[in-house]
C-alpha cells in the first residue's frame, strides 16, 4: 500500500477540491516556502476558484497569491501574520471580504473548535514516507519544528504532504503521524531553508538597541522572577536578542538555572540550554538553522504544537506557565496598547503571531522598541490597531527610559529602588512627540480590510482600507 500520487494536481483532484472550499498551509519555510505557490498555482490551472486560504502566515514569498486574488481563484484570507508585499495590496482594497487575523494560539482554537473548518490541508514535510509519517528535522529542506501544522494535520477533513525528502517507510522519529495523511506528493524542492532565517534574526550593535537590551535584562534580573526554575520566551528582533544574551551573562553569574525557553527557537536560545541556562527549549518554530540542528540531535530540544504552545482553549498551553516575555512593537499607546499589524501610514506589514498569546499567560510582559523609529515617535495617544490589549503589557523599556504600567506598582517600586531609569509612559510621549512634532494622521476609510482577532476569538479591532 502506498499513498503516493503522481503529482500536485492528482493530489488536488483525489483531494475533492472544488469551487469555494478552504485550504490551508503551515509557515515553517517562511520566506523560503515554495509549496504554497505551487499548490495555488495548480488549483488556478485546474479552473477552482472562489478559494479560501487558512495560513499560520504569509511571507513577501507568497505575493504571487496577488494575481491569484485578482483572477478570482483566491477570495479569502485567514493568517496569524501577513508580509508587507500582500499587506499593502489588502490594505488598498485587494479583497472583496476582509482578511481574518488570528493569533498563533487563536488558530489551532478555532481549528479545533470547528469554528475554522479546513476542506484540504497541504503540509510541507521535509521528511516523509509513502504513507505520510513525516518531520522537518531531516532532509535538504529541513525546518525543524513542524508546531503550527498539528491542527491542520489532525482537523482538516483531506491531508496532503508535500515533500522533497521520500524515506522507506517506515519514518521512525516522525512529528506528524500517517493516521492524519490521505495523500503523498514527492516534490524536487519544497522549499529554501535558508529562507526560514529572516533580517531580524541577528544580536543588534546598534548602541542604541543594546542600551535597551541592557536595560531588559536588568529588569528581569530585578523583577523578582529570575529564580531557580525561570521560563522564557524572546523575540528575534536585534535588540530582543541582545537581552536574552545580556540575561545569559547574569544566569551564569548567579548560577541560575531555568526550567525551559520557548517559542520561536534561534541559534541564540539554544546556547543558552546548552550552557545551563535552561533545562528544556519548548520549540513551536525555528527561526535559523542551527535551531534545526538542535532539534534534530538533542532531546531536551522539545518539538511542541502550536495548541500546546499558546492555545487558550487547551487544558493547558505553554504560555500559561511564562514567567518573563520580550516583545517588539511598531506602535504603543498611552494605554500600553500595542500594534504589530500595521506601519505607521496604516499598511498591514505583520500582525500577532504569538505576541497576543504570550503578553496574556506571562507574569511579566515586557515591550522594547526605541522612543523614535525613521524619525517617527514609537509611543502614540491611540495606536492604529490594537494587536495586544494594554491590561497585558506591562513594562515598555526604551533607550531614554522604562515605563511600568500603573497596574504593577509593586514592579515600579522593585526597578526604582534598584536604580533604573523609570518613567511615566506620557511623560516617554511627551519627549518622542518634542523630538519628532505630531505626526500626520493617517486617512482611512470606511471599509474594513481585516478583522483582527484577539485570541478568545473576539474581534479586538479592524483595519480600513488606505486609497492608493
């Protein structure tokens, strides 16, 4: 027996793909996937239109889903985060029905829920056999974690693997099992993995940035939750980065050892497990490939889903035992509400990802960003979409100050006793606002382009379309 078709389009045919069903793709090639591409490429010459595309995300890579929203094969949107080629062309008016962002934990929710049902799933697998067992820690496409696909694997009523990697069956150490998989395609490439590697995945040295990373690191260090048995997650910005190997330093120095680091895993968190930072990474995503290769050869190198991860109707989720997180942000408010959705002129260019998830579960949720970006101020009295809601935020550490929210007076009291620079949040926009004047308000108009989901599943906010 063996599940293997011939090709992208007898998968599609067998699949029972017809005209307004939904698909969906996992995001763990990011800006290397080549599988998302060719699948839609196919459905376009088979004649299916009226598609629904259900992502974990979408890459500047994707951006030839533009002429497939135009022709009509494509007419809906569903993703936890959208690259700024596609977003700008939403954002203008692309679509006919708005985009639906959910959070990294909001989707397997709503997947599982039935409330995001799912025709056909097509999983990119750098490793598989010929009846579907399959990983991403092996293969010439290798991407390590395969966290976001779970749900789709488990959930969608057809499941095709798509890989590049054929094995003899069976697949011993596979992540997603051959019970969820109805069809096998091989591919000559899936993917580049050295796409999965983005800018940001770099320890800034910028003066500015590690100024900020010093200071994150110091108020976890004074915080009162860097104890024997510390979790944490970080972002892969530059200056997020610099804090994790600042905090690094101190653990070593006071002999601290942390219970586990998760998320999105980088080269950066994996020599902190290996130097005893951390006794378990908690992996959903990796962001470079030494990450991959972690993965692939150490076993406290956990390989989690993205229900595990962030889920916020899981029995339990990973996020609910966070103890510090280091977010970035395009925009905060007075508030301390945050925007990762949009640019400053009000272009979708990202969206939550974990960001929602992980600012709710963790006992300190900590944003870095400088006070100024291109000459724009970071802090604003109302920002452009609410991504994280200001009751979860609690600490915003730039270059020229930390504001503590007013919620966590006991945390503003521990940082000022030990001698950081604290501040009030007005008092941060007031300084950015006298560097860089007011910004002009952005126009937008009555149409909603996107609908952006807080993780419980409500609409948090909504983004309207900007005239070319």
């Amino acid at each position: 027996m063996s599940k293997l078709v011939a090709s992208i389009a007898e998968a599609i045919k067998a699949s029972g793909l017809k005209d307004g069903m939904t698909v969906s793709f996992h995001h763990h090639l990011r800006n290397g996937d080549y599988v998302l591409n060719a699948v839609m490429a196919e459905v376009a010459r088979l004649g299916i239109k009226d598609i629904t595309i259900n992502a974990s995300s979408l890459f500047d890579c994707h951006a030839p889903l533009i002429d497939h929203i135009k022709n009509g094969v494509v007419t809906g949107l569903e993703c936890a985060y959208m690259g700024g080629r596609i977003g700008r062309a939403v954002t203008e008016g692309l679509l006919e029905r708005p985009v639906v962002f959910r959070s990294h934990g909001g989707r397997p929710a709503d997947i599982e829920s039935g409330h995001s049902h799912i025709d056909v799933a097509f999983i990119a697998a750098p490793t598989s056999d010929n009846m579907g067992n399959c990983t991403g820690k092996r293969g010439p496409s290798a991407c390590g974690s395969l966290g976001y696909a779970f749900a789709d694997a488990q959930h969608a009523d057809r499941v095709v693997v798509l890989t590049d990697n054929l094995v003899p069956y069976p697949l011993s150490d596979f992540s997603i099992s051959e019970t969820c998989v109805d069809f096998v395609v091989e591919m000559e490439q899936i993917g580049d993995p050295t796409g999965i590697v983005s800018g940001t995945t770099r320890i800034t040295r910028d003066p500015v940035g590690l100024v900020m990373a010093d200071y994150a690191a110091q108020v976890i260090r004074h915080s009162g939750l860097l104890t024997d048995g510390f979790s944490f997650q970080t972002g892969a910005g530059g200056a997020s980065l610099a804090a994790a190997g600042y905090l690094k330093d101190i653990m070593l120095k006071e002999q601290i050892t942390g219970s586990f680091a998760m998320g999105g895993i980088t080269s950066y968190l994996v020599d902190m497990l290996e130097c005893g930072c951390f006794e378990t990474l908690m992996d959903v995503q990796c962001f470079d490939l030494g990450a991959v290769e972690s993965l692939r050869q150490n076993p406290r190198h956990r390989e989690v889903t993205a229900a595990h991860y962030a889920s916020p109707t899981a029995k339990s989720a990973i996020v609910d035992n966070l103890d510090v997180v280091i977010l970035g942000a395009t925009e905060i408010d007075t508030g301390f509400n945050v925007n990762v959705h949009t640019d400053s002129e009000g272009y979708i260019m990202g969206g939550s990802g974990g960001h929602s998830d992980t600012a709710a579960g963790a006992k300190l949720t900590m944003i870095i960003a400088p006070l100024v970006r291109a000459r724009l101020p970071i802090i604003s009295e109302k920002v452009l979409c609410t991504t994280t809601p200001g009751h979860t935020v609690d600490v915003l550490v730039t270059q020229r100050g930390i504001a503590v929210n007013p919620a966590k007076p006991e945390l503003k009291a521990r940082l000022k006793e030990a001698g950081l620079p604290i501040a009030d949040i007005e008092e941060l926009y007031r300084l950015a606002i006298d560097m860089t004047g007011v910004p002009q308000a952005i126009k937008r108009g009555d149409r909603v382009v996107a609908d952006v989901r807080y993780r419980d599943g409500s609409i948090i906010d909504r983004i309207y379309q900007i005239a070319k």
